[in-house]
C-alpha cells in the first residue's frame, strides 16, 4: 500500500525542486546575452521573461517552511521527475514566445527533445531563427546530456543536504556510478570531463569552419553548437539541412569522434583521465558497442549493396557508416535526407538503423537506448545459462565482468537490467502503435517512435508541425520515460497516486 505523503514529504521536493528550477533559470543566461550581443532585441525581451519567470517561481518554492527530514529515495525520485517537468514547461516560454512555434505543445515538446538529448524538432523556418534562440537550443541539449541535477548538484547545493540527500537526486536522473566517492565531487568530475571536451572540440570545429569558408563569428558560433550537439549526442543543428549542410568529409569525421566519446561512460573517461587507458578496452560496455557496431555494419553494408543506390563502395561506407554510428550513439545527426530513409534503404535498411537506436550508448553518459552494459550483461548471461545447461549439474559457477573494475553478476542486477529493458521494448511498441493510428505505416511508425523512445533523433520524415498535438504529447512522454529509465517516472507517479489514494 502506498503511504500518503505528509507535509514535511512535499516541503522536501518543493524546496529541492525550487533550487534545481533557479539553476535552471541561470541556464538561459547565456541566450540572453547572446540575443543582445546580435541586436536580437525582441529574443532577449523572451528570454528576460523566461529567466524572470524561473526565478519566481524556484524562488518561492524555496519559501516553504524547512523540514529536517532526511531525503530518502521516494523523494529523490519524486524531485528528479518533478523539476524535469517543471524546467519543461518553463523553458518552452522563450522558445514559445518566439513565433516559430504552432503551439505551446509543440515548444515543449523541443525544450523536452533537448534536455533529453534527443534533437527532434519541431521548430518552424530554422534557418532563419535568432542566434539568441539557437543558443538556447545547444545550451539546453548540452545541460541535458550532462544532466539538469548534475548542473543542480555542481553549482547550487554547494555541501548542503548531506550526502545520502544528494545522492539519492544524482541516481535518480538515471545515473548510479560515482566517478569519486562523494556524490557532488561526481557531479564536478562529469563537468570537467564534459568542459575539457568543450574547449577542445569547440576550437577544433570552429577552425575546420573557418577553413571552409565560414566568417569568424559564424565559424565559432557553428563549432561550439556542433560541439554541444555532438558531444551531447543531442542532434540538433543550426540549421535544417544538419550535417549535409557542411559538405565536409573531415568534419564529418571529427564529429563522429566527438559523439562516440560522448557516448562513453563518464566513469570511462574519468579512468582514462587518471591514467588508465587500457580500460576502454577492458571494459565490458566498450566490447558491447564495438560488437554491435560490427554486426549491424556488416548488415548495413550487406543491405544496401544489394539495392545499388550508392555509386561507390567509398560513397557507401561513408553514408551507412555516419548514419548507423549516429543511430547508435543515440545523436541523430545525419547526412541523408530522412525519406531517404523510406524511398533508398527500404526496411531492411531502416531496420538496421532502428536496431542501432534501440542497442544506444553507454550508461551513465549523455547517450540514451537500452545501453551497452545491459546488452553485455544479457549476452553473458544467456551465455552462462548455455553453459550450464550443457555441463554436469555439480558444476558452480558465476558470471564474471569487468566495468572500471573486475565485478560478479548479481541476481538483483540481472533482474533490473531485465526489467528496464522489458520496459524499454514495451515503450518501443506503445508509440509505434500511437504512431500507427495516426496514419503511418508501420515501418515509419517504429523508425520514429523507437528514435523518440531512445532518445536518439534521427528521423525518416515522418515529424512535422501537422503532427497532432495529442500525438506530440506521446512522443513528448516517451522521450522523457526513455532519458529518466523510467524509475523516476513511476516514483513521480506513485506519488500522485499516494496522495489520491495513499494510507
């Protein structure tokens, strides 16, 4: 039976839910300035009303009377799943307020797009938006890919809330590893793994642009955007054409790098960052994704090879090879148009790409899908269950892996990784359904309501302005579900219903 909540429960969420909001509010700072630097005044009149409104309403949540009770996991769950809404809504505001939207549905559904990484859109006329709203857009998917209570944990509760108050936020936004042992120094090491990439990759960009022709200002606008959408693995870009828009072989090249870094574990960068480079290989997730990549590439190649719709073996290797590593780090980026998706690689090729989208990145990294180490332990263990299957029944064994460290597979673990991953394929099948009864065929259905599902943001056409609004909301739902892992979805929604019907 689910407990109803007291008033020191919603005195708790409420006050964790107005610091994460503020930070937020902060978030949009940027954008403002950089409305006003361009002479965007009426973006920046937007965003004025944006920051102004997240700050009065994190600032009086704050208000509510202080509780010393300790955070436990229900509220955790309950603050990540609430202050993700919330920042939702609020952040379409500007984004709405901006007139390249057809309704406040659809400006929500793109802030929720990139907080989760996914970079679907529904933005109307992009290549004519102010550079004060696009850098909203990367700002939101760069934030998101970290995490909004990362950013919460980093830079607004210092050390207040003790530990296991702090903790039970950081694992509630779908993350479980500590990169160090206390929480907030995680939090901090993600960022500066995250900043490090941010200069490095942002200068290279920006100078591969410059070398192409772009302005100076147009050139580090465009490389620290293409940056954020890449090492995110979020998928937006400045423009409507994406990645066909830059004609560049090498830049096509650099970004497959920064996404498939950002794609990684953070608690795999942070090992190498301490100098211990042998453990991308080592480790369980990177031998997951390499092996997947591999067969779906082999499958790829095969399919499209006998459709001849590319003149070349280089032209084909160079198409397959950016759309399926997109798909699979969950970006979205791409270098074909999306009903080339449809009337060229027909369903076997949309189906390996759908594969590739639903396998995702790493966990506890900016990727979404089901994730490589779920993948490698359900292959071990189905592995296993061979084995002992065909060896003397006095035979003992475990199942062995190695994840930044050498580690047993515990029934409990096994259990969870089942569950989400049951969860994610029922996902998978409710909007592809939702999908269907729109209209769509079913191949199309499935293509972008797995893309929406795991987060990843590649689209076969399918996606427009015209879509219902009751449509966008599924989608909008499913994108969320998918970033959160669905924990704190239920714990939000259990929450509700404890208040409703709760003892």
């Amino acid at each position: 039976m689910w407990l109803k909540p007291t008033r020191a429960d919603h005195m708790v969420i409420a006050r964790y839910t107005g610091k994460i909001t503020v930070g937020f509010g902060i978030l949009e700072v940027p954008a403002l300035l950089t409305a006003l630097a361009c002479r965007e005044w009426n973006t920046a009149l937007d965003f004025t009303i944006g920051i102004l409104l997240c700050l009065a309403v994190g600032l009086g949540l704050q208000q509510m009377p202080a509780s010393w009770q300790v955070m436990h996991r229900r509220q955790g769950l309950a603050v990540v799943g609430t202050s993700w809404l919330l920042v939702t809504v609020l952040g379409a505001v500007p984004l709405y307020l901006s007139g390249h939207y057809g309704s406040p549905v659809q400006a929500t559904f793109d802030v929720m797009s990139g907080l989760t990484t996914t970079g679907l859109y529904l933005l109307q006329d992009l290549d004519h938006v102010a550079n004060g709203l696009n850098m909203w857009r990367f700002i939101l998917t760069f934030a998101g890919g970290q995490g909004i209570i990362v950013i919460a944990l980093t830079f607004m509760f210092g050390g207040s809330g003790g530990s296991g108050a702090l903790h039970q936020l950081y694992i509630g936004e779908g993350k479980d590893e500590r990169l160090v042992p206390h929480v907030m120094h995680t939090a901090r090491a993600i960022w500066t793994v995250s900043l490090g990439w941010l200069v490095v990759g942002t200068l290279a960009l920006g100078l591969l642009l410059r070398s192409l022709g772009e302005p100076p200002a147009r050139a580090g606008l465009h490389g620290l955007w293409m940056f954020m959408g890449s090492w995110s693995t979020g998928g937006f870009a400045p423009q409507s054409y994406n990645t066909i828009w830059f004609h560049s072989g090498l830049f096509e090249a650099l970004t497959i790098v920064i996404f498939t870094a950002g794609s990684l574990n953070f608690a795999l960068h942070w090992a190498v960052w301490r100098g211990s480079p042998r453990e991308l290989w080592r480790n369980i997730e990177t031998r997951s994704f390499v092996t997947t990549l591999s067969l779906l590439a082999f499958a790829g190649a095969w399919t499209l090879s006998r459709t001849g719709i590319y003149g070349s073996s280089v032209i084909l290797f160079r198409k397959l090879f950016y759309q399926l590593v997109s798909a699979h780090t969950t970006t979205g980026f791409g270098t074909i148009p999306g009903r080339s998706f449809v009337t060229q690689w027909g369903d076997l090729g949309m189906t390996v790409i759908i594969a590739a989208m639903i396998f995702g990145g790493s966990a506890c990294s900016t990727a979404g899908g089901i994730k490589a180490l779920r993948i490698g332990l359900i292959t071990k263990s189905f592995l296993h269950d061979i084995k002992r299957m065909v060896s003397p029944e006095s035979m003992r064994s475990v199942v062995r892996y190695h994840h930044i460290r050498n580690q047993i597979l515990a029934d409990d673990t096994m259990r969870t990784v089942l569950t989400v991953t049951v969860l994610f394929f029922t996902m998978h099948a409710f909007v592809t359904v939702a999908g269907m009864v729109a209209g769509h065929p079913l191949s199309q259905a499935l293509f972008e309501g797995v893309s929406a599902a795991s987060n990843s943001g590649l689209s076969c056409g399918v996606l427009s302005p015209a879509f219902p609004d009751w449509l966008t909301l599924i989608y909008t739902v499913a994108m969320w579900m998918g970033r959160m892992e669905f924990f704190a979805v239920f714990a939000l929604g259990g929450w509700v219903w404890a208040m409703v019907r709760g003892r």
